[in-house]
C-alpha cells in the first residue's frame, strides 16, 4: 500500500496539511503516517552529554503517543467515510526521538512514502516545526516530493496542475510522476515554460517541440498542456502564475542552488514557499520516477 508521510508539531497548520494529506491518500488509495519528532528540551552544545531522564522521555513519548491518537481520530471524524474508519491501517502514527529531518528520512525509507505533506504559517511563510524551523532544512535534503500547504489552503478537487520548468530534459521523467498524480484527478497538466520577457516563443521552437514529444511519449496522458510565460525573471514568472494561472497546484523542482544562491543561503522554491498561497510540491533534483 502507498503511504504518505505527514510530520507534525500539532499546531493548527499542521493539523491542516494533516487535514489535506488524509484527502489525498483518499482518493489516491494511500495510507497515512502521522509523524512527530521528539527532541531533548535543551538544544545547548553540553545537550549530548546530559542523561535525559527516563521518566522525563516516557512521559512524553506518552504524551506525544496520545496527540497523534487525537489528531488521527480528530481526521478520521473529518473526513466521515466508513470505509476509511473500517480500515485500521489507513492512518497509523509514528514518533522518534531525533532530529526533524533524520526521522523524515528515516521513515520515509521504511516505509517507501511516496510522499511528504507539512504545513506553512500565515501568509505562507515557512512553518516552525518541532522547536525549531526545519522545513528548508527538508526541502534542501529531502530525496522525495514534499507538499507544502499553506495554512488558508484547504482540500478542493483538483483541477489543474502546473510544472514550471526550463525544458530541462531531467524534468521530463519528472513531468511522468506527476502525471500519474493528475490521472487520479483527471486534472490538467500544465506545462509552463517561463522566460525571459524579451525572448520571444520561437526563439526555442525547436527545443520546446523536442522537449513536449518527449513529455507526450513518456506520460502517456492526454490532458497534457504546454504555456509558454515572459517575466522580467524566473521568481516574478512563478509568482504571476501562482497567482493567476488558475492552478490549484503548482510543483517545481528543487535544483542545488547556483553559486549566488549559496552566497545568500536561499533557493527560487524557498523564496515561492514564503508566500505563495495554494498547495506547492517540491521535487528533488534527481528523484527518481515516484508512481502516485
């Protein structure tokens, strides 16, 4: 069975991609794991070398226990399916002790989640998880999709998806995972391809035609489209069609950042992640064909 993984530090955003993830797995008969990562309350330098008392972690392995048993009854009453209530291992629960991103990965591979689902605070800024701000350290290393919701963005069917992209032939593959996710929605895929605006569409005719044949042969899907957006650059492009490409989607590969980038510590996808205001999935450069 297909799983999705959802971490949690309970707090309302969370709770909410919580919400949307159960939605998802519905429809794309998934299971869920609700995740919380348990860390020692003094994050000093000395904290490694300090015995954490066994009654202080039992205790809160207990009390975490009994949050995500809430949370995972709270989703259960939410989405009132019977047949989702009937099956007692469509939402299980998961906590270690560790740091955030160690025990994403951890369960991801166990577990063969085809996805990550975390929340975002208001006005999309990155949520702070687990006593500290772990999502970009997750975007940044992570091996496999991450959804992003942000904390307005409730569950509605899906419509259209949008892939930005620069024709770059490693997307290709890509493009094929999410049109397998489109397929359970019979949503459009949108291929944007966004330039420079004073590049005109057929200055790369010929490697937009090679690139979308390409995309044709290897998703197989009918309801594949190709747009073709001018901005002054990439991150004002992805911003106009958030906004208003009338996607309810929209997925961008995170690629390892250039040498400016690094300078400044921050990539296109965290700086969209920041404030952009419906769902965002982020693909790891690299990934291999993820099957939704």
């Amino acid at each position: 069975m297909k799983t999705i993984l959802v971490p949690t530090d309970f707090s309302a955003q969370a709770k909410n991609a919580a919400s949307y993830a159960v939605n998802i797995a519905q429809i794309i008969r998934a299971g869920v794991i609700l995740c919380h990562a348990i860390k020692v309350p003094d994050e000093s330098p000395m904290a490694n070398q300090v015995a954490w008392p066994l009654e202080d972690y039992n205790s809160l392995k207990e009390e975490t226990t009994q949050e995500l048993q809430s949370l995972s009854a709270a989703l259960l009453h939410d989405i009132h399916s019977d047949e989702a209530v009937g099956d007692r291992e469509f939402i299980n629960t998961r906590s270690a002790t560790g740091d955030v991103v160690d025990v994403i990965r951890n369960v991801v591979e166990e577990q063969k989640c085809v996805m990550v689902v975390m929340g975002m605070s208001g006005a999309g800024a990155i949520s702070r998880f687990f006593l500290g701000s772990n999502t970009q350290d997750v975007i940044n290393k992570a091996s496999f999709p991450v959804l992003l919701i942000p904390a307005n963005a409730h569950f509605h069917p899906i419509f259209k998806i949008a892939f930005a992209t620069d024709l770059n032939d490693n997307d290709i593959e890509l493009i094929h995972s999410v049109a397998s996710l489109a397929y359970y929605f019979n949503a459009e895929l949108l291929i944007a391809h966004i330039t420079d605006d004073k590049i005109e569409e057929g200055d790369d005719k010929r490697k937009v035609d090679d690139f979308l044949k390409e995309v044709t042969c290897k998703a197989n899907y009918a309801k594949v489209y190709y747009r073709h957006i001018k901005s002054v650059d990439v991150m004002h492009g992805l911003d106009w069609l958030s906004e208003h490409g009338t996607v309810d989607m929209l997925v961008t590969v995170h690629r390892k950042v250039n040498s400016l980038e690094k300078l400044f510590g921050i990539s296109y996808t965290q700086k969209l992640s920041h404030h952009i205001e419906i769902p965002l999935l982020v693909l790891p450069e690299g990934l291999s064909a993820v099957h939704f």
